[in-house]
C-alpha cells in the first residue's frame, strides 16, 4: 500500500515526510514553489490514496473482511522544519498546522477526507471541479 501512495506522491509533487505506524505524513509546496496547485495536489493525492487502499484486500485469504479503509485530514497553513536528533536525526515538520491535520484525520471518518476551512479555499481555488 505505501508504494502505491509513493507513487501516487511521486505523481502529484506530494513530498513523504515520514511513515509512523500506519499515518503517511506528506506534504506539499515545501521543496520548491508549486504555484497554484499545491492544494489541488495535495485533495487528488489523497482521492487517489483513498482508492488504492479501497483495492487492497484487509485478509487476502479471506475476501469476506473487506479492503483497507483510510482516513485522510489535511490543513493548510505554516510549518517549521526541523532535525530532530544527533545520533539518528530525522527531519520532520512541526506546528499548529501538523497538529491540526492530524486531529483532523484522527477525528475523520474512514473513506473520507476532512479538511480545515483554510485547506478546502486553497483546493476550491486552485481546483474548482
């Protein structure tokens, strides 16, 4: 499932941060300048996460558990970069906007994706349809 979400981010100029546990953190317009699309991006990334994870069965041996069902929480607004750690730095994101997106997606629904208001302007501006 996470190399169908790699190349759907590969796909729409999505940038992983990290994977914790079963999250996928990803963001976009922040290694270069996106212009207008960043939000657009970001919703068709997450459509298209949302249906590769519907095509993958919860127990391949047993077709009756259904597919994986994800929950999706975006936000827009700034973040601080940062390393975190000396022996084992990990680069990730921090901020009033990380945290909200993830209430966000741990409030959602599953098969849905709830966004801030913020974050539902930018894509309705950049992506009307």
């Amino acid at each position: 499932l996470y190399r169908a979400f790699d190349a759907l981010a590969d796909k729409y100029r999505v940038y992983k941060i990290e994977t914790i546990g079963d999250a996928y953190l990803a963001v976009t317009n922040l290694d270069g300048d996106m212009g207008g699309c960043h939000a657009g991006n970001l919703a068709r990334f997450a459509l298209g996460a949302m249906q590769a994870a519907k095509s993958l069965p919860v127990d391949p041996d047993d077709p009756s558990k259904g597919c994986v069902n994800i929950r999706v929480g975006l936000a827009s607004g700034p973040v601080t970069a940062v390393v975190i750690g000396g022996r084992n730095p990990k680069y990730t994101l921090l901020g009033d906007t990380m945290n909200t997106a993830s209430r966000m997606e741990s409030h959602s629904i599953p098969g849905r994706v709830q966004c801030t208001e913020a974050a539902a302007a930018y894509i309705h501006a950049q992506d009307p349809d």
